[in-house]
C-alpha cells in the first residue's frame, strides 16, 4: 500500500509540472498511515530532518494538487492524506483531548449526501463531515 501510495503522489506532482524533491517525499511520508494531524505535530515528527518553512511549503502545495485535506475542529485544522490515497471516510473530533477517530462504513451518510444533491440538481464534487464533541474519556471531566 504504501509503495502504491508513493507512486499516486510522484505521478501527481510530475502530472502538474512539479519535481519528485527529496523534501517532498519525506514530508509525504510524514502524513503514511497517520490520523489527521497538525502542521506542528508534522513539525515534530520531522525530527528537524526537513526545515518547517519547507514543510509549510510543501504542503500548500499538497493542498493545491488534492494530495492533502483539511479537517477542521473549531477554527483548527488537521491534515491527512486526501480520498486518492486513503478510504473515504469522516471523522469524530475530541474537543478536549483533540484525538480524531476515523469512522469509515457508513454508507448512509454519503447516500444522504448524495440524496439532498439529486434533489437540488446539485453537482457532487467533495463534501466533509465532521462531528465534534468529547470522547469517551474526556465526556465526564
Ligand atoms: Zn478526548
Ligand atoms: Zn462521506
């Protein structure tokens, strides 16, 4: 999966006239197999082996290209990979303890959205979902 995924992300930077760089790769690789995370939590992880001003470049350019999406939980954001490398799915949000958990078959939530969208002749590109509140620990403090 992850070599497959390797493969998507250098064809879509070439496909778009960018350059497969070194620093490119690794901050791809940085968002493999991860929940939603933060530019700092990417920061981090980096381990200072990629500098933050690229990193911070680097992924407004995965925005651009659809490599990467954005989940918001209040006026914050999260970064994951977007549906072309990883299932399509939503996510609950801890307000607390800010996890993320991944929620993934539930069919009736895209049947609905696709529903309301046949109703108003609407043109179905993207949509998000996100449900914020408190986990299971946090829900009692
Ligand atoms: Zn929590
Ligand atoms: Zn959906």
């Amino acid at each position: 999966m992850p070599l497959n995924n390797m493969s998507i992300f250098k064809s879509t930077l070439t496909d778009n006239g960018y350059r497969i760089t070194k620093a490119r790769e690794d901050t791809f690789k940085l968002l493999i197999g991860s929940e939603p995370q933060t530019i700092k939590e990417l920061i981090t992880k980096s381990k200072g082996q990629i500098d933050r001003v690229s990193i911070y470049r680097n992924i407004d350019l995965f925005e651009q290209l659809g490599i990467v999406q954005r989940s918001y939980i209040g006026w914050r954001y999260k970064l994951e990979l977007s549906d072309h490398f990883i299932s399509h799915h939503h996510h609950l949000n801890c307000l607390r303890c800010g996890q993320t958990i991944d929620i993934r078959d539930e069919k009736h939530i895209d049947n609905f959205i696709q529903n309301v969208c046949q109703d108003f002749d609407f043109q179905l590109r993207n949509h998000q979902f996100e449900i914020d509140g408190y986990c299971s620990n946090c829900k009692d403090i």
